[in-house]
C-alpha cells in the first residue's frame, strides 16, 4: 500500500483497494458490520457515529474480513466493551488498533507536536487524535493501556474531558464542529473534513476559497479555516513546503463511499 511506519492511513481508502464495498448509514443502534455473502463482501458504518469512531468501526470490520470471520455484526455497546468473549472481536479490534495506532506514528505525532507522552493535556490528546486518524477517548486509552505512558489517574481526568469541552476551549466560545490541527505532522493519508469542519494551522494555507475559508485567527495566532462544500483538492502551505489531498464531505453522510466526497 505504499505507506510508511509512522504514517497514518485511512481505513476506507484500504477498503476500496482491497474491493470491498463500503456503505455509510444511518444506524443508530448499530456501529457496522462486515457482511459475506459466497465471494460478494461489504462493510456497512453508521453515519450517526463521531469521526474518529467511524475509522476505528471501518478499521474494525476490515479485521474481520482480514482474519476471515465471516458475516459480524457490531452493536453499539459491543464495541465499547473492553473485555469481549468473542475473541473474534477482540482480534479486530487489536488490528483496528494496530492499523490506526502503531507506535511508531503516535509517538512521531507527540514528539514533532512538542506534546509531552507522559502528561499529555484534554487539548493535546484531541489535536493529536486528529493527526493520527481516530477519537479522543479511544487514543487516551492507547496511551494508558497499550504504550501505558499515562497513569489510570491522569487516564480518568482525561476521559472526564468531553471533545465538545475541548473544542469550546481551543476557540473561546461553543463548538460542535470537528477541529483538527493540520501542518507538516499530517502524513499518509488525505485530509478529509465534514462541512462546516475546522482546520487550525500555524501557517496560512493555499487552497480554493471554495473549498476551504479562512474564518478568523486564535488569540495564540493560529489560523482557521472552515470546509464550505463537498468536493476535493489541493491545500498547501507554502512557508513549510507540506502539501495534501482534501476531501470534504456532506455531514454525517449516507450511501456508498464513492460518492461520499462528490460536489453537490
């Protein structure tokens, strides 16, 4: 596939090369489901679930497909649990984990951030979830289960912290959109946004004003932009040389992954 230890990788785009239908709905009691029918496979996720959830669920079903258990089907409390029976489960999530979250990249993401791995802030978990590709909660419980850097302690007072809370406290002022912190860090994979989603950068961006408009700048200097439509492209910074694909999507899309970035 082309990609580097420490970079981080998009689940569905892996889906789409290995064939396999991916579909979007809106399933409230359901996370996805890896579906096999004689040589016809599928990967269903809910439309209803948070950004960094949705990868890990896609990622999740691919493990299935890749160990080859069949026809699963995943709840919403199943895949919040921690200690699973199945150990089909179980071995999915640890590619999901595997897939999204290697060392490697984590640690390239905290060091080249200047976050500390060992005391980590509410902010910078959030902001470095969005680099590397998958939630809040799920990367706070990497870092104290899995690289186990963090104390349960300072585990528990991170989970406390909702990404609504986090995110109102970046701005100053009430934010339910997705904000994610892009600059050379970003690696490996597109950057990919639901409208009315931010980017926060420490460096003023080129990209179609279409697409992506600068709305204000944070009292600390860091400039905003805001994903205006559906479509992809080019975004830049010219000072540092980083470059990336852009996708921007409906929110909270519905129907199959290839139309899931078309202009509207």
């Amino acid at each position: 596939m082309g990609y580097q230890p420490w970079d981080s990788v998009c689940p569905y785009d892996i889906i789409l090369e290995k064939s396999i239908e991916l579909r979007f709905l809106g399933m409230r009691s359901m996370e996805g489901a890896y579906i096999q029918k004689g040589k016809a496979k599928a990967i269903i996720v809910s439309a209803l679930r948070p950004y960094g959830r949705q990868l890990f669920t896609a990622a999740h079903e691919l493990g299935h497909e890749i160990f080859d258990h069949g026809t699963m089907i995943d709840d919403v409390t199943e895949l919040d649990k921690f200690d699973k029976r199945d150990p089909r489960e179980f071995l999915a999530d640890s590619f999901a984990s595997a897939l999204l979250m290697p060392q490697s990249l984590v640690e390239r993401v905290f060091t080249s951030q200047g976050y500390s791995l060992e005391n980590p802030s509410p902010i910078h978990c959030y902001l470095a979830s969005g680099i590397i590709g998958v939630g809040y909660t799920t990367l706070v419980s990497y870092l104290q289960y899995s690289l186990r850097t963090i104390s349960p302690e300072l585990g528990q007072v991170l989970r406390r912290k909702t990404p609504a809370a986090i995110r109102n406290l970046i701005v100053g002022e009430v934010c339910p959109q997705n904000i994610f912190s892009v600059n050379e860090s970003w690696m490996g994979r597109p950057v990919d946004l639901q409208l009315g989603d931010y980017i926060m950068t420490n460096h003023p961006l080129n990209c179609d004003s279409s697409y992506l408009s600068s709305s204000h700048r944070l009292l600390g200097g860091e400039f905003i932009y805001e994903a205006m439509r559906p479509g992809t492209t080019i975004c830049s910074a010219e000072s540092t040389g980083w470059n990336s694909l852009l996708r921007i999507s409906s929110a909270r899309f519905e129907g199959w992954y290839g139309n899931k970035y078309e202009e509207v």
